[in-house]
C-alpha cells in the first residue's frame, strides 16, 4: 500500500460478504493490508457492512478466551486512534437475520475508545450491535438510529444540544423522548437541531404516546425541517412542540380515519407543507381521505409551497373557498372535478405552478365557444395525471382540454409520458385560441414517478417530447 493514495482517501469499506468481520482482530487485518503502515489523513468515513446470508465464522475465534479478545479489541482500539485521528462518520449495515453466536460489533469501544470525535453515526438497523457506554458522544451532530422494544432498553443517552440533524425509526414501540439529555437537568433543548424526522410503522396507530411529561421542558429553537410519519398520538400533544419552532418544511403522513386537523394549524406559516393521507390498504377509507382533503383547504394557511397526497380512487370534492391564498405552488396528488377546480383557481393570485393528479368533467362535456372562461391568469406551468401510477384511471382528456383553454399565461402542460400523442391530438382538435398568449403552450411528456423532483426543485424534467 503506497502513502501518497492514503492521503486521498476518504471514505473506507469494510465488508463482510463472505466472512464475518472479526471485529477482536480487526487491528491485525487491517495491518495485513498495510493500514498500520501509512497516515489516513483524509479518511473521514468508515463503513462496516454485514452480509450474513453468507457469512461462516472463523475457527480460530471460536477457540479465542475471553482475554484473548480483550487483548485484540485493545489492539484494534489503538489501530484506529493512531492511524484515523479525522474520522468524523460511522456507518453499520447489518442484515436482520442473527447468526448463532455472532461476535457482536462493539460499537461502546468504538464509541469511547477509537472513534471518540465522531460526529454522524448510522445505525440502520433495528437488530442494534453492543451499546455498552452510558452517553453517546457530545460532539455528535447527526444521527440515525431505527429502534425496537429490545435496543430501546440499551440504547445511550442522546447529548441533544450538539445534534443537527435527528432521524429516528420505530418497528414496534412509540417515540419517547427520555433517550435524551440536555446540557442542564430537568430540560431538553435542542439547540442546534435543524432537521428531524420521525418514522413509525402504521399499526402502531393505537399506541398511546409515552413520556408526555417531557413535553413542557423539550424546545427546538432553530427547527426548520420536520417530518413525522405514523406518529402514533391521540391529541395534539405532540404539535405543540414545535409550535414556537421556526419551522420551513413540515410533512405529516397519518392515516385518513384518525388524521388530527385542528393540529396541522401548528404549521399554518411554514414555506413548505406536505400532507399525506393513507387510507391503511383499506378502500372504504376512501370518503375519510377526501374529507381531510377538503376540510384542510377551508383553513387558513400562508403556505407557498403546498403537496396533499390522498390515496383515494374517487374525485375529491375542494371547497368553495380555498383560504391558501399565498400558495404559489400547488400539488394536488388525488383526482378532482373540473368544475371544483375551475372554481378555486380563480381565488390563488400567485399560483404559478399545479399538478393535479387526475380531472373529471361533470355532466356533460362543455362545447368550444368563442367567450372562453379564464380560470387563472398567472399559472405557467401544469402536470396532469399523476396519479395514474399508483390508481388506475382512464384520463379525461375533454376535461383537460377545457381547463387549459381557460389558462392564458400557460407555458408548459406535462402529461405522462404514454399519453402524450394523444393528449396533443385532443388539444388540437379542441382548437384552443392562443391569441392572448405571450408564448406559445409546450406540450410535453414526463414521469409521474418523479413529480417530486418537479415540485421541490422547480426543474422540468422532460424525458419525451413526441412527435
């Protein structure tokens, strides 16, 4: 191994596909591939990545003393000291299957002894390696850790005041905030906090959150990024929390019966609002998640930037008056009526740019007059049938031919990809007068698959044009 390649290198895999990864003699592999040899002087990340489906243990650890192992682990301990004195980033991957007697990665030495500056770990597995030190490190600022009702009990106490970037995972017990210290005792403040995200499995909906005597002594002053997935609360309890945090970005995903709306009002001034209703696999769910959908446009809101995603095969009804008057992006992942969403457009003076994941017409199908309507005057940019992909629906392109007649300022319409020859002849048999255009209307092809990409980051990704 030469010195000059060790000073470019970054990031050091240590992979387990077809052995286990013996972590007591770690110190003598490595040195057998010349690590002890040279200075990592820009290694910042180390990975460890278990394959078990194909690994077999080594003899000569299964006849090791418990010493033996000791000794090794102190070996190894000063391998990584001497040779990694920058490492800022730790990575396990673990499958979910336990192999008997596998030698258990002693993340506690790791933690304590070889890496004591890390400053991001991830932990991506529920099945967690030994945790056998009392705090994680106080220099940390970003972790993920996915935790069950086993790691919980071992799990070291989070320094919350050095964290910035929080992602946690449960399988099968609720969110509590105990697994975190504060700089004094008695309360929690996470002082440099900016991004959290919370997931939980959706059948613990019926759990009842734990630990709400923290709730009055937990602060997030510099929170701008939440995302809660299947939090499984029964109040809004868990909102106000974050009601004096300056939050830009908020997604809430909930299951349409049990979704608590009056609490979404916690986010009313956020930028950016993401909503996704479930219907938990069970389609007579269906008018409960056009009901949220509805009910939460007739709230006011100063949102800009605003996706709900209703897992719904039916029209959801909007409200005669729409209250987001400040939106200037709208993406509504769920099919609606025409005439409903001819009715609010009016009312959205900034809206430049909408998706809309399918349109019906109702009754009949509106003729070609020459006194066109005008639904908005400052939408430039719209996407059609989106939901496609994940609902079957036949695309009412009648429905669609009328909505554009009556967008004047429309740049760019995107319709998916299989449908864009005919969506284009249906546009030009429909004969929309383009005289009050400053620009003629792009018509193009995209992927509903992507419409992420769209909505956050403003970029039209056109895979095909048509002929």
């Amino acid at each position: 191994m030469q010195s000059k390649n060790s000073s470019y290198t970054q990031r050091l895999v240590i992979s387990s596909r077809n052995a286990i990864i013996e972590y007591s003699s770690l110190g003598d592999i490595l040195e057998t591939f010349g690590f002890s040899t040279v200075q990592w002087l820009s290694l910042e990340r180390l990975y460890f990545t278990i394959d078990r489906s194909t690994s077999r243990q080594n003899s000569e650890t299964k006849h090791l003393t418990a010493a033996g192992i000791s000794k090794r682990l102190s070996q190894t301990s000063q391998y990584f000291i001497n040779h990694i004195p920058h490492m800022r980033y730790l990575r396990h991957n673990a499958s979910m299957y336990l192999l008997k007697d596998l030698p258990a990665f002693p993340l506690g030495d790791v933690l304590n002894f070889y890496l004591p500056q890390l400053q991001t770990i991830a932990l991506p597995d529920f099945t967690l390696p030994q945790l056998d030190h009392t705090y994680f490190s106080s220099f940390l600022t970003k972790l993920v850790l996915c935790i069950n009702s086993e790691s919980v009990e071992r799990l070291p106490k989070v320094f919350a005041p050095s964290l910035k970037t929080l992602t946690l995972v449960y399988s099968d017990i609720a969110h509590s905030w105990h697994i975190f210290r504060g700089s004094l005792p008695g309360s929690v403040i996470f002082e440099n906090l900016t991004v959290l995200t919370i997931f939980h499995f959706p059948d613990l909906f019926e759990t009842v959150v734990g630990a709400n005597a923290y709730f009055s002594q937990l602060s997030f002053p510099k929170l701008k990024t939440l995302r809660l997935d299947h939090y499984p609360f029964k109040d809004s309890n868990i909102f106000n929390l974050f009601k004096n945090a300056p939050i830009q970005t908020a997604t809430i995903i909930y299951m349409a019966n049990r979704f608590l709306q009056f609490a979404l009002s916690t986010f009313r001034d956020s930028h950016n609002l993401f909503i996704g209703v479930n219907d938990g696999g069970v389609r007579p769910h269906d008018e409960a998640a056009a009901s949220v959908a509805n009910d939460l446009f007739r709230k006011p809101f100063s949102t800009s930037t605003a996706e709900v995603r209703v897992q719904t095969s039916i029209p959801v009804p909007l409200p005669d008056t729409i209250l987001w008057t400040k939106l200037e992006k709208l993406c509504l992942q769920f099919p609606v009526y025409l005439s409903n969403l001819s009715h609010i457009l009016p009312q959205l003076p900034h809206l430049c740019w909408l998706l809309v994941g399918a349109i019906y017409n109702t009754g009949n199908s509106p003729e070609n007059t020459e006194l066109v309507p005008i639904w908005s005057s400052t939408l430039t940019q719209l996407f059609l049938f989106s939901s496609i992909v994940d609902i079957p629906t036949i695309p009412s392109l009648d429905a669609m031919c009328t909505l554009v007649s009556g967008l004047p300022s429309l740049l760019k319409l995107a319709v998916p990809d299989d449908i864009l020859l005919s969506a284009k002849d249906a546009l030009s048999e429909y004969a929309i007068p383009r005289e009050s255009c400053e620009a003629e209307c792009q018509v193009v092809g995209y992927s509903p698959r992507k419409t992420v990409f769209y909505l956050q980051d403003g970029v039209i990704y056109t895979e095909y044009k048509g002929n």
